[in-house]
C-alpha cells in the first residue's frame, strides 16, 4: 500500500510493457471467441490495458512529487526523478501503442468467412 500512496518511480516501466505484452497476446486469442459470439470485445480491452499503463505512469508522477515509496539513501533525488520522468513517457508511449493496436478493430474485420 506504502506503493500506491506515496507512488513507485518504476510503476510506467512495469506496467507499460507488461499491458502492451498481455494486449498483443489477448488480440490474437479473443478472435476466433469474438468471431463466434459477434461480440466486439478486441477495443475494450484494448482500452482496459492502456488504462492500466497509464496507472503505472501514475504511480512514477505521484513518486517524482512525493519523494516515491523505493526512495533509498544510496540513490539521489536525481536517479529517482529521472527514472520517474523515463517511467511516465514510456507508460504514456506504451498505453499510445495498445489504443492503436485496438483500434484496428475499428477498421478491419477480424471475421473473414
């Protein structure tokens, strides 16, 4: 919880690639259930998962404002600010990737019959 109060510098870096890795993977096995119910679900998720690396992106702003809950005497104030900075660009640029990802969905058809 000490987390999610006072933030974690390195919550983007987690967070971004981790919701990226599970978009990709959950876009290829989502299809052939879409396809057979005619549920569009492949944007929804997609959507979900870039919330979720904004979060992460969260967490590395609420660290570089607070101090961050990882802060360590052996690291400067400047290890940690810019790994916070470095943490939100890559949760931002990662939660860009998924949105264009599901966004596909919008424009191809996943059910060619």
């Amino acid at each position: 919880m000490r987390a999610v109060r006072l933030g974690t510098s390195w919550g983007g870096l987690l967070s971004g690639p981790l919701a990226w890795a599970v978009s990709t993977q959950l876009n290829y096995a989502l299809v052939p259930w879409q396809c057979k119910h005619q549920v569009p679900v492949v944007l929804s998720v997609a959507l979900l998962l870039a919330l979720l690396s904004l979060l992460g992106g969260a967490l590395s702003w609420r660290a570089k404002r607070q101090g961050g809950a990882a802060f360590k005497p052996e690291r400067t104030r400047s290890t940690e600010r810019f790994v916070a900075d470095l943490s939100m660009l890559a949760a931002l640029l990662f939660a860009l990737v998924i949105i264009l990802q599901g966004s596909a969905a919008l424009i191809l058809d996943e059910c060619l019959r």
